[in-house]
C-alpha cells in the first residue's frame, strides 16, 4: 500500500496530498449524503411547505441541472487543459467550498418556493463545478495502486459519520453538523489554493510520474502507442449506471415506509445507525481491498449480487413478517449498506482509472453526472409516476427487486459472451 | 484480476449455469397459475379440503386462502407463510405459522406443535391442540441447532474432543493432499488482507442468502447443504493456518535447540490445528475483542480456501497490469 510506504519512507508531501484528498472527498460525500440528499427534503416539506411532489419535483431539477453543469465543466476543463493542472482545481474546489459553506449558512433564509428554487440551482452549480473539480484532483493525489483505499477511506469515513450521527433527520441539525465541518475546512483550502505553499509544486508534479499516470483500466496499443481503455469495462461501466437507478429507486420508497424507519438511519436507537455504520466502514474496506485485488468482473458479480439479493429480501420480508425476531430486520440493512459501500467504493475509483491527466475531468463528469445525478433524476420521476398510479409498496419493491435481478442476469450475460482478458500474471507466464 | 493458472472456461460455465438457474427461478416467481403445484404447495386462489379427504404429505401456503372442513384431514405438517388458512378440520403433524392469517374453529385438531412466528392466529378455546404451542421465532428452529446445557464434564470433553478430531483431520488431510493444503495455507499466510477481506464479505453475504433460500421451503435441502458447505470450508481454513502455525511452531522449537529436525508436515499440521483450536476456544472467555478476532480467523481461512478454490489453484495476488510503484 502506498500510503503506508509514505509514512515509512518520510514522503510528507506526497502523504499530505493523500490525506487531503481523502479528507475533501469524504466531507463533500458526507455533505451530499446528508445535507442535499436528506435535508432539502426536510427543508422544502416542512419549512417551506412544499407538498412530497413538489420537492421531488425540486430535488429531480437540482438533479438534471448538476449534470449539465459538470458535464459542461468536464469538457470545458478539457479543452482548455485545466484538467491536468493542480493548481487551477484545487482553486475550482476551494471556490466551490466557499459556495456550499454561504449556502449551508443562507439555508435559513429560505422560506418560500421560490428562495427554495433559487438555493437549489445555485447548488446545483456549485455541484456540477465540484464533480469534475474534485474527482479530477485524484489524478495528482492518489497513486493508481492506492485508488482503492483511498475510495474505500473516502465511503468508510463518510458513511460512518452520516449514519452514525444523523438520528434527527432535521435541516437543522443537518446545517449545524455541516458547518462544524465545512467551515474550518473552507478556511484550509481557501489558504492551500491561494497560498503559495513550496510543497504544492511538488503535488502539482505528482501526475506525471509513472505511478499516477495512467489509470489500471488503459493499456497502450502495441501498434500506435497511444492509450486506449479495455473494452472489457465499459460494458460494466453502462451496467453499473443502472444499479444506481435501481438503488434510487428503491431507496426512494424504502425511505418512506415507516416499517423500515427504524432500523436505517433515522432510528432512534444509536445502537442500530452504530450497527449500520460500523458495516459500512467493514464492507467499504472490504471493497477497498478487492478493488485493489480482485478483476472487475468478479467484483461486479459481487455487487449485482447482493444488490438483487438486498432486494430480494426486502420483498420477501414485506410479503411473509415475522414477529419477535428484531434482530432479523437488520439483516436487510447490513446487506443493503454493505451493497451501497461496494458500489460507492468502486464509483470513487474508476473514474480515474479509465482516465489519464487529460481526459479524468470529462471522464468524471460524464461518469458521476450520469452514475448518481440522472439516475436519481430518473428514479425520482418514476417513483413519483408509480406513486400516482397507486403502485402499492410491495409492487414497487418487486418491480426494484426484479429490475436487480435482471441487471445480475445481465451481467452474467455479458461475463459469458465477452472474452476475458489476461491478468499480469498469465501474461507473465504465457 | 485474480490470477489463476486455467483457461477461464470453468468461469464462464459457472456464469451460464447460474444464468439458467436465476431464469428459471425468476420464471418460477413469475409463475402466477392460481391453484396447488404438486399438490402440497398454494400459491394463490381460493380451496377447500371437504369433509372426508386427506391431503397427503406437507403442505405450503404461500398465497390464497384454504379452509379444512370439519372432518378433512391434511397429513401435515403445515407451514403457513402468507394468505388465509381457515381449520376446522384435523393436521396430523404440527402447524408452522410464519405469516398470514389462520384461524382454528371449535372442531380443529392439531396432532403435533403449534409453532407461532409470525401472522395473525385466532385459536377457539374448544380448538386441540396435541403437542405444544411455540410462540416466536423460537419454535421455528432447525432441530439440533437449539443451545444445549452442558455439564461441566461434557463441557470439559467438548474442550478436547473437538480440537482433537479437527487435529486428526488435519493431519491425514496434510498427509495425502500436501498440495492443496499448502497452497491454502499459503493463501493464507502471505495475503491475509485479502483472504480476510473476502472472507469477510462471504460470512456477511452467504449466511443470509442461505437463510432466504431456506424459506423457500422447497430449497430447504439446498440450504442445508450449504450450510455444511459452510462447515467445511471453515474447517478446512483452520486447519490451513494450523498447517502455517504449526510449521513456524516447529521453526521455533528447532531455533530453540529442543528438536534438530523440523516437524514433519502431518504433525505440524497437528499440533498447529490442536494449539489454533484452544487458543479459538479461549477466545470465547474475551468479550467483544474475542468474537471479534473468532470472526476473522473463521474470514481469513473461509478466504483463503474459497480463494485457492480449495487449494487446487495458487492464488496469485497481482491485480490487473498496474504501474510501478511509486518511486521513493
């Protein structure tokens, strides 16, 4: 593991860049999770007073509006060749940082739809600018062999602190822990961006050796000698789109259903959001190691896996109820995040690893804006159609869990008609 | 990538097969023909058993309503998982109540237990029930996994005995599958992040997938089997890091002037697997900590077996072609 060879070896520099990334990453995922995810909802039900349509409504604009936003960002950065400079996204992150922070504060000020409406597209903004900015900064800070730690940290740490601490899913609370956070944190990398420091040359350096260079998924052509991305992956890449709007989907209504209220993260009990945030961590580490480890085919199979089988459980425990048996309900919990974990794992890494210098803002945008923001826009848009057409709850979820076990079959489809590609030791060993 | 010395067509039969399997079990699910399949299993509609039939053998509901006339008989035993079930008549075994709504009139007659999980049950004070009455989850336990209380001889005797038959195993597994065992143990030793990792996801994934696959009731023998799989998968890993332990334990003792030679493979395997087993044993005396360490030596051999493929494969950790390290 890289990081672990830094600290022996004394690589402040190279450590530090490490540590920031992990730690701008997973503050910004935890914000996401909670803040926009949870707290909107909150804010426009309850302060503004918006109808459960007319948020989701909101929420599916925030949505449309962050992907054309970083997908415009990603190309832009691109073109004009801020996608391989450091410094220039670090200063992109630093202002989108300073955004969200007087958002976060502003939040209290919104009390009709329209405020409610202009705090979201604002948002949007800042988040469609911080896609391709941050995810871009892996290129420089993090080695290709650590992109799997790194990713795991990033979900483990975020995942924790979400559900761990956000028993009261209030706008409120969401704002107060977020500032805690945010504020300091924008301090940090306001100085970092616009401070000279000597030792930011060395990280703005950083992408060009060897070891960040080029992402796993790139190979050179023998023939012209340029980078092309192994065609294996993007089947999985396309699959993996859907899973998010399987997920979305179902989380969308598992989110409501007061049955499931207490053992996720809005249950009363510390105990059950400990239990579900000490899986995360053990699943997000789990992930870690296997994308480091393990071929991507297998690793997907895991995650479609125990995507269909969450599912699957989740249907079969709404159909047949048991009673007085509380530790078996969180058994669909601990599937469910050790699924989110893996998947969460693996969209913080690939990005950059079917990427180089060059292409990872574009590659990111296309990637994360279509993975998690058309997706939910998507999912949000049926669920709300399903919703008005009266698809009761176990409808809704068999339809999730059979759309699961299709992307599964899928999956296996594709393992099956496409040829394997050789590992480096059968390469080796030829 | 995990790196395996064979062609990859063993993968791709294995994707074919639980393609077709899934098929299947998706057409099955989709199944929506009302009445009974095979007699014993109701999957939707409406039925009556009159007065004076005799449903033979077990039966399933998992959907529709059934009534039991007065002097119909069903062979039994019941499991009741959803839907109605209205008895007025006799089951000759026991009546398993995980879900949905049954109702014993004054003329019903259970002739074993009444197990309650789960549902809705209106019993009538006239209604005969033989054996006992189970209320919770507790009653639809497998036989033989129930807490059994031990004496302390018995207790004593399960503190040697087991260790010792697992010892055994793995001194004539070390015997005459050298290869295999090593290749495990090796797995084990040298990449125990990675056993451990993915150890550590099949203990999470596989336990409630057999659990799901047990109530099915019709994949209940399936489940079984892969709980022994279970068994013996974990057992295997152990005697693997017996194997390791045991090696380095006589490393030690040679180092130590008390043996010139190395311990032989079998008895390594031995005396390592007898010395993990006690120490996994002493572990259930620390609270937390203790399980906690059980639980990953149970991941770290569970991956190393299911890594190696049971030891038949080296496990070979180098991922895809990835760039050197970072220089330093």
């Amino acid at each position: 593991m890289e990081l672990i060879r830094y600290l022996k070896h004394g690589r402040w520099t190279s450590l530090f860049g490490y540590l920031l990334f992990v730690g701008m990453m997973a503050t910004g995922y935890y914000y996401n999770l909670t803040f926009v995810q949870l707290g909107l909802v909150d804010l426009g039900e309850r302060i503004v007073g918006l109808g459960q349509r007319q948020v989701a409504l909101n929420m599916a604009l925030l949505a449309i509006l962050t992907c054309i936003t970083a997908l415009a960002v990603g190309w832009t950065m691109k073109r004009r060749g801020w996608s391989s400079r450091f410094l220039v996204k670090l200063r992109l992150a630093a202002a989108v940082v300073l955004v969200q922070t007087a958002l976060t504060v502003a939040v209290t000020a919104v009390e009709t739809e329209t405020d409610f409406r202009a705090w979201i597209i604002v948002a949007s903004l800042a988040l469609g600018v911080g896609v391709p900015a941050t995810f871009s900064l892996t290129v420089d800070l993090i080695p290709v062999r650590d992109r799997g730690y790194a990713a795991a940290l990033i979900t483990a740490i975020a995942y924790f602190v979400a559900a761990t601490f956000s028993g009261s899913w209030r706008i409120e609370a969401f704002r107060t822990q977020a500032l805690l956070i945010m504020v300091p944190g924008a301090l940090a990398v306001l100085a970092l961006a616009f401070i000279p420091f000597p030792f930011l040359k060395t990280l703005a350096r950083q992408h060009e050796r060897p070891a960040f260079y080029q992402g796993r998924y790139l190979s050179r052509d023998p023939q012209t000698g340029s980078l092309r991305l192994r065609r294996s992956i993007l089947g999985l890449i396309v699959l993996m789109f859907g899973i998010y709007f399987v997920d979305s989907l179902g989380f969308l209504r598992l989110l409501d259903t007061p049955v499931y209220m207490n053992t996720a993260w809005q249950s009363p009990e510390v105990g059950i959001r400990a239990f579900i945030g000490a899986t995360h961590v053990v699943t997000a580490l789990i992930a870690g190691v296997l994308y480091s480890t393990m071929g991507e085919r297998q690793l997907f199979l895991w995650i479609f896996g125990i995507f269909a089988l969450t599912h699957f459980m989740y249907v079969f425990a709404l159909r047949f109820p048991l009673t007085g048996n509380d530790a078996g309900t969180l058994v669909e919990p601990m599937l469910y995040a050790t699924a989110v974990s893996l998947y969460t794992v693996v969209n913080f890494a690939i990005w950059a690893d079917i990427s180089t210098p060059r292409t990872i803002s574009v590659n990111t945008a296309v990637g994360v804006a279509l993975s998690g923001w058309t997706a939910t826009f998507i999912s949000t848009a049926l669920a709300l159609q399903w919703q008005e057409q009266g698809v009761s709850l176990v409808d809704h979820l068999n339809l999730v869990d059979a759309l699961a076990i299709l992307f599964f079959l899928g999956l296996l489809l594709l393992i099956y008609l496409q040829p394997r590609s050789e590992t480096a030791y059968e390469v080796k060993n030829r | 990538m995990i790196a395996f010395q064979k062609s990859p067509r063993p993968f791709r039969r294995l994707c074919l097969s639980l393609s077709l399997l899934l098929i299947l079990f998706v057409a099955g699910c989709a199944a929506d023909q009302p009445g009974r399949l095979g007699g014993t299993l109701i999957l939707e509609g409406e039925h009556t058993i009159a007065a004076g039939e005799r449903l033979p053998g077990a039966l399933l509901i998992t959907e529709g309503s059934l009534l039991v006339a007065p002097g119909a008989t069903l062979a039994g035993p019941l499991y009741m998982l959803s839907g109605d079930l209205d008895l007025q008549g006799e089951i000759a075994g026991d009546l398993n109540v995980l879900g949905g709504q049954v109702s014993l009139g004054p003329s019903a007659r259970v002739a074993g237990d009444l197990n309650h999980g789960g549902g809705e049950l209106a019993l009538d004070p006239a209604a005969t029930i033989t054996g006992e009455v189970v209320e919770g989850t507790g009653g639809m336990s497998l036989p033989g996994l129930e807490e059994v209380e031990r004496s302390p001889l018995e207790e004593a005797i399960r503190f040697l005995l087991e260790p010792l038959l697992l010892a055994l195993a793995g001194y004539f597994l070390a015997r005459f599958l050298p290869g295999p065992l090593s290749r495990v143990a090796a797995a084990a030793a040298e990449q125990p992040v990675v056993a451990g990792a993915f150890g550590l996801l099949v203990l999470i994934v596989i336990p409630a997938l057999l659990i799901m696959i047990a109530f099915t009731m019709i994949l209940l023998p399936l489940s079984l089997l892969g709980l022994l799989f279970g068994f013996f998968v974990v057992a295997y890993g152990w005697i693997a890091i017996g194997n390791r332990l045991g090696r380095w334990l006589g490393q030690g003792l040679q180092r130590l002037g008390w043996r010139e030679r190395p311990l032989s493979r079998p008895w390594a395997t031995f005396a390592g697997t007898l010395l993990l087993m006690f120490l996994l044993q002493m572990l259930e005396w620390i609270p937390i900590a203790g399980f906690a360490l059980f639980v990953l030596t149970v991941a770290l051999g569970a991956g190393a077996v299911l890594l190696t493929r049971f030891g038949w494969r080296r496990y070979v950790p180098q991922p895809v072609a990835l760039p050197p390290a970072d220089e330093l």
